[in-house]
C-alpha cells in the first residue's frame, strides 16, 4: 500500500478537524507530525507542518471531499465587515519587485512558497484566517494580515 500527503496543516486544530471528517466519510488516514507541532508549533519550519497522509487509491475521492469541505465552509461564512457571502481563498500578494524576488527565493527559500489569505470581493476585507463565526458578531473582525 502506497501512500501519499494529502495537506499539510500549521494548525493541530484544523488537521484534526479535517482528519475526523475524513475518517467519518470512510477515508483511512492518518496525521504525521502532529506531536512536534503541538509541542513546538513556532519550529514547524525544522520539522515540517503536520502532513494528512491517505492511501494512494483514495487520493481522488479523499481531494474532492476536501475541496467540498472548505467550499462549504467559506460559503457560510460571512465577511465580518460588511457581511456579504463573497468570500474566496486567494495567494497573498508578495514582493512587488523582480530583484525582491530572486533574492528571497535565494536567501529564504521557505519564504518563496505561496501563502494564501481569504479575501472579501464585496469590501476588500483580507484576513490569513476565516472569522469563526461572523453570524451573531455585530462587532467587526478587524484583525490585520501578519507580515
């Protein structure tokens, strides 16, 4: 039986939301790392981000499970400021100069990977996370994007 890594995950809690999920769909899978993430989280870049690892012959069903997964989630989710339904998942926007580029590629590998944040195209609102529960919030959910 081969096996592949189907998301890794910087958070302990997400992995084990997604792994539950799965399972309970009757996907077998597994998390690597989590016991190094949830000691050290800040030294995930040593050790690696926890991995979701599945069989091989699961990887089709197991993927479309998980782009349902979140598609439902962000669909009932409203943006915290002005409380439309028109939030999507988009790479955060990144040095805006070539030579930037080429020297954090260089110098920073890890730095190069793509990093994504969830975007309003109604206001413009951008967050690294999902408000947790905007519905019953009348107060907004103003946290700025980390740098």
């Amino acid at each position: 039986m081969n096996t592949v890594v189907l998301k890794t995950f910087d958070s302990y809690f997400d992995a084990h939301i997604i792994l539950t999920k799965l399972q309970d769909a009757g996907i077998e899978c597994y998390l690597l790392n989590e016991n190094m993430a949830g000691l050290n989280p800040g030294l995930s870049n040593l050790y690696g981000d926890i991995k979701l690892v599945i069989k091989d012959t699961d990887a089709e069903e197991a993927m479309a499970l998980l782009k349902r997964f979140e598609e439902d989630y962000i669909n009932s989710v409203k943006c915290p400021l002005c409380r439309m339904n028109q939030i999507v998942r988009i790479p955060k926007p990144g040095p805006k100069g070539y030579l930037a580029r080429v020297l954090i590629g260089l110098i920073f590998t890890p730095a190069a990977a793509v990093d994504f944040v969830y975007h309003c195209n109604n206001c413009g609102w951008e967050n690294k996370h999902l408000p947790e529960d905007s519905s019953d919030n009348n107060l907004p959910y103003n946290e700025e994007i980390e740098e």
